[in-house]
C-alpha cells in the first residue's frame, strides 16, 4: 500500500488543522469579552467540535507520518478516533435540539449540517478507510485522504461562521 507516496498531502493538511486549531485559539481568546456564562453551552456546541475535528485530522495526520507506518497501525487509528469522536455527537445534538425549540433561535439547517450530519457521514468514511487499511485495499488511503481533506474544509467553514455568529449575537 503507498502510503509513503501521501506524505505531503497529509503533512500538509496535519499543518492546516494544526493552524486552524491555533487560529480558533487566538479567535476565542481575542472575543473572550463576548462569551457571557449563560451562553457557554452553545459556545461549546459550535466551537469546541471544530478544534477536535482539527485535532482528529492532525491525529491521523500525525501517524501516517511514522516512517514505514503500518497500514493497520493506521486503520486502527482512524477507526478508534472516528468512533471516539462519533460518541460526542448525541451531545451537540441535544443542545442543537434544545435550542432550536427556543422562540429566539437562531438555529437553521446549516447548523445541523455542519455541527452533526456532516462529521457523522465523514465518520463513516473513516471507519471504511480504516477497515480498508486492515484489509491492505488501495482505496482505503484514498477514503482516508478524501475524509481528513473533508473534515478539514467542512471544520473551517463550520468554524468562521460560529465565530461570526458569536461576534454578532453574544453582546
């Protein structure tokens, strides 16, 4: 399986989500002002999913750069940490939930898209890409490159609006 011939591509986005989590740092620390007690729960909601999304992308990132990796190395570890990132989805759902039902919410769609539907189908795709890698299938680096460059892009997105839209709702 050439995984070897991946390298750059998952040294460049492990770089990117590495950024983008620092970024997300600075953003939060710079708008601290703006996170009030009362809305905490869905600051954590929209936010703190973002930076483990980065942070599962740098994860797999990191071990596909281990010299002479394992392909089942690998596929362990994008099943594990898919699934371990799957089981925080039931929560952000339920706090999408309870606030949608608010008169004043502002929740749309795109919210559940981003925060749920999206990651949850990625997470299938890691766990495909991961039962491939145990089997030494050539997609499967192609399912795990396609999720983690997914991830990555869907996580900026979903990240640059819910800083916007604490920018302009949290006062």
């Amino acid at each position: 399986m050439p995984i070897d011939q991946w390298w750059n591509f998952f040294y460049l986005c492990g770089s990117a989500s590495a950024t983008l989590t620092g970024l997300t740092f600075v953003a939060i620390t710079l708008g601290a002002t703006l996170i009030k007690k009362e809305t905490l729960d869905q600051i954590d909601v929209y936010i703190t999913p973002f930076c483990f999304h980065f942070l599962h992308i740098f994860f797999l990132c990191c071990v596909t750069a281990i010299p002479n990796v394992d392909p089942r190395l690998l596929g362990g570890a994008a099943i594990v940490s898919a699934v371990w990132r799957a089981m925080s989805l039931p929560k952000s759902h339920k706090v999408i939930r309870v606030n949608a039902q608010k008169p004043d919410s502002e929740i749309d769609s795109w919210d559940w898209v981003t925060v749920i539907y999206v990651p949850a189908i990625i997470y299938v795709a890691f766990i495909a890409a991961g039962v491939g890698l145990f089997l030494f299938m050539p997609w499967a680096i192609w399912v795990l490159a396609t999720s983690c460059l997914a991830l990555l892009l869907a996580s900026a997105k979903g990240t640059w609006d819910s800083l916007v839209w604490i920018a302009a709702t949290i006062k």
